[in-house]
C-alpha cells in the first residue's frame, strides 16, 4: 500500500513563487534608489577625506564632477550643507525619494548622511 504524500502542493507552490516574484519588483524599484545615495555618500565621504580644508565652492565644484562621473540626480551641489567642525569641513545632505511601486502605490524614503568632522 502506498503511503501519503508530502510535499508542496500546486496552490502553495503559486503562492511561494507569487511571493518572490513580489519581493523581487519590490527590490528592482527600491535597489536603484538606495545605489544612488551610497553613491552621493561615497562622494562627500572622500571630498570630505580628500580637502579637508576647502573652501565652500570647491566642495560644491568637487562634489558635482563626481555627479556627473557616478550619476547622481537625487542631489545638486546647492542641496549639500557645509559647515566647519573645528579646522575640519562637515558636508551633509538630506532628501526624500518617492519610489513608485504600482500606480497610486509609492514609497517615501528619506536618505540623510554626514562626512568629516572630528
């Protein structure tokens, strides 16, 4: 006499792929966003490392040669915050990143980072 299967089931099988095909849109949509802020991170964490004494303009002029090299278009130059730590250049920036999911579905993200300092 034969004994019961196990395993998975056709219902349960859909289900899983539904799920990982979901998971899988959801991080092609996010993924990119999230590149491009570690790409602006990256960016003011060596012009931060590289002039540590650097006028204002020269930060903002260093900081939009690396935009156009690594595609950074969630920031401008103008949208980096510059102060001074002592002798040390801080540079911070803040932005909020609306990532379409579906229509009427989106997501708001809200990337900040800070370099330098003491």
């Amino acid at each position: 006499m034969g004994g019961r299967q196990r395993g998975l089931g056709l219902v349960a099988l859909i289900v899983v792929l539904a799920i990982i095909v979901a998971l899988a849109l959801f991080a092609m949509k996010v993924v990119p966003s999230y590149l491009e802020f570690r790409a602006a991170k990256n960016a003011i964490d060596a012009i931060a490392r590289e002039k540590p004494g650097a006028s204002v303009g020269d930060i903002r002029r260093a900081f939009e040669n690396r935009q156009a090299i690594d595609d950074i278009n969630a920031l401008k130059s103008t949208d980096l915050e510059i102060t001074k730590d002592g002798n040390a250049v801080v540079i911070s920036f803040a932005y909020r990143k609306e990532v379409q999911l579906f229509p009427n579905v989106g997501l708001y993200i809200d990337y900040n980072a800070r370099a330098g300092g003491q």
